[in-house]
C-alpha cells in the first residue's frame, strides 16, 4: 500500500464501525513497535508527531519515516498532531504529512479561542491543504477536566484559566456550524478527556467522561469521522510495574477501553493515544535496568520497551476492531489517493 491522507483510513472506518488508534512518536523504537504491531494484525496505521514529539524526533526522522511508509503494504497515514498556528502548519505540508491537525481550539498562548477565529484559522488551513495530499483534522471544545475545570497540557501549553463546561464539552450544534464552514476531514472533540497520565483520580462514570455527548454529535454531523484526544487508559499494572522498579508515579485512572467502544459505536474512528506507550516504555525500561544492573547496552532495554508498545499496540487495534482492515482499503485507479473498494 503506501502513505495515505487521513481521509482515506477514517472513511473506511467510519463506514465500518471501527477506530484506529493514532499512536504518537517521538523515538524510533515507538515507530518500530506500531509497525510491527500493525504487520502482524493487518491494521491500518496513524502514527503522529506532536511539536514536542518532532522536536525531539527531529525531521530526519520523519523524512526516513516517509520513505519507508511509502514501501509498506500497509495504508499508513504520517499525522502532524496539535498544530497550533498556520506557520507549524504549512512547515508540516512541506515537511510531506499525509494528514495534519489545524488545533484551533486553544490560541497559542493556550487560552480557549473563539468560535469565529477558530473557523477562520482552520479555514485557512484547509485553503492551505489544498494542493497537498494531506488530510486536514480540526478540533471543537477544549480538553480537560469536567470536575476541576482544569485544561490539560496540551504540547506544552496549559490553558490559562479555568474553563466552563461549555468549553469543556463540544457542543453539538456548534460543531454544525464549524463543519458547515469549514469542512474537515476529521473533528476532535471534547467530553472529558484530556492529555497525560493524570485525567482521573478515580475510574471515570459517565459524569466525568461524557461518551453519551458523542452520540448527540455523531447525530449532528453524521459524515465527519470524529476524533477522541486523551484517551489511554493508563494501564493500572503499567503503574505498578513503574513503581516497584524505583519510579513514583501516583495514583491515577485514563479513559478505559470499554468506554473507547461504546465512543466508536457512536462515530469516533481515530482514537489518540500517547501516554499508554510512554507507561509502557517506562515500565520496560526501569524493570530491565534494575533487574540487570550490570546493564549497559541501551539496544537490550530499547528492545525491551519496543516490545512492551507492541503488546499495547496490537491489544488496541483489536480492542477498536482496526485489526484485519489493512487489505480492504485499496488504491483505485479513480483517485490519486488510495481509497477503499469494499
Ligand atoms: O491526545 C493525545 C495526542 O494528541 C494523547 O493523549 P494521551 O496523553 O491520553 O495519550
Ligand atoms: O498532545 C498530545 C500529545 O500527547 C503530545 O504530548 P507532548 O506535548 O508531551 O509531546
Ligand atoms: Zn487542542
Ligand atoms: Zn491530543
């Protein structure tokens, strides 16, 4: 298969009743893992680089990245996530992501932007996108937490002040309007989650994590593939393992995976997932390194962490359904971009 616009794996899944999960990078062992993960379960792929994941990737990693996508058999989209002006924008383009993220939602300086300059700013991106083959995903609402109001970090920016329930939970209507005016690829919304381990102090009930508000936004923009931010489940034994090899992680719970279905039932089909692969390298990491003290090659425990993404990997892919799908998303000769022929 080879590199894809964003467009062409949601409209498969979207279609299906399935979710990919989008995993982020910002080290090869992270991109390694995915891979393999995605080989061995026939699933589509979204790997994403956040301004902090590029930063410390650096873009040679993503040219290598892109020249290998394109030998896979496999349909993978290269993701830009969270940019947050057009100038990260456009160097995404020209770096040659198949699908960047237009983050109108916050401004710059991490303050909720308005509805008006959000459109407007994505908008732009679109016009933009245009004579690339890239996907363009925006954003409606803001993350973070239904019970402090808190907003979570979002790549280094942490909204100013405390949001309103309003800000908190995408508002169906208004993502009507932001669709009608300005027609993305794919929305990320917001019902509660936000990004990082520390999302809930206890699991989530449906006040805190409000899955039944991604149903009334399904309702209202039936065709736009909806995009859920924040969403790892911070795996409790992930905690555990971290904790009893010398770490310090509190307690803390992430979006649990039942509830991510429940979500793709209602319309979501690209499910963003960072924190997860972090616990998992971390774990694998400091349990090798205490376990062999005498340790000194970074392959031995880069290896162990490479093979603890990948069990996360391949258990999503099957928990979202994503497992399987990779051979029916074909190229066709209609579109120069590959699309599905089932
Ligand atoms: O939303 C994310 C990336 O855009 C990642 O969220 P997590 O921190 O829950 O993994
Ligand atoms: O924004 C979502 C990603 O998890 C980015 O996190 P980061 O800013 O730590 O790279
Ligand atoms: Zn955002
Ligand atoms: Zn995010």
């Amino acid at each position: 298969m080879t590199l894809v616009p964003l467009s062409t794996l949601l409209r498969h899944a979207h279609k299906n009743g399935y979710a990919i999960p989008a995993f982020n990078i910002s080290f090869q062992e992270q991109a390694q893992a995915i891979l393999d993960a995605a080989t061995e379960t026939q699933s589509p792929v979204i790997i994403q680089l956040s301004t902090g994941g590029l930063k410390h990737a650096s873009t040679w990693m993503v040219d290598g990245l892109i020249q290998h996508i394109k030998k896979s058999p496999l349909p993978i989209c290269l993701h830009r996530d969270h940019c947050h002006s057009l100038d990260d924008f456009q160097a995404a383009l020209e770096l040659g992501f198949s699908s960047i993220m237009m983050d109108g939602s916050l401004t710059a300086d991490g303050k909720p932007n308005a509805f008006e300059e959000n459109v407007r700013i994505t908008q732009q991106a679109l016009d933009m996108a245009k004579s690339y083959p890239a996907s363009v995903e925006g954003e409606l609402g803001c993350l973070g937490s239904l019970i402090t109001g808190l907003s979570g970090e979002e790549d280094g920016t942490q909204a100013a002040d405390i949001l309103s329930l309003e800000q908190l939970l995408t508002d169906p209507s208004e993502a009507r309007d932001f669709v009608a005016q300005a027609n993305v690829d794919a929305l990320a919304i917001a019902i509660g989650t936000s990004h990082g381990a520390y999302k809930f102090s206890a699991p989530p009930t449906e006040s805190v994590l409000n899955i039944q508000r991604v149903s009334m936004i399904a309702e209202a923009i039936p065709n736009t593939p909806l995009v859920l931010h924040g969403s790892s489940s911070v795996p409790q034994d992930l905690l555990t393992t971290i904790n009893q090899h010398g770490g310090a992680i509190d307690p803390t719970f992430g979006v649990p995976v039942a509830a991510i279905q429940k979500a793709i039932q209602h319309g979501v089909a690209k499910v963003n997932i960072d924190t997860d692969l972090r616990l998992a390298a971390t774990a694998a990491v400091r349990q090798h390194l205490n376990e062999h003290p005498e340790e000194m090659d970074p392959r031995k425990y880069l290896s162990a962490s490479r093979a603890a993404m990948k069990e996360i990997c391949i258990s999503r892919y099957q928990a979202f359904r994503a497992a399987g799908q990779a051979p029916f998303i074909q190229k066709t000769q209609h579109d120069p971009f590959t699309t599905e022929v089932s």
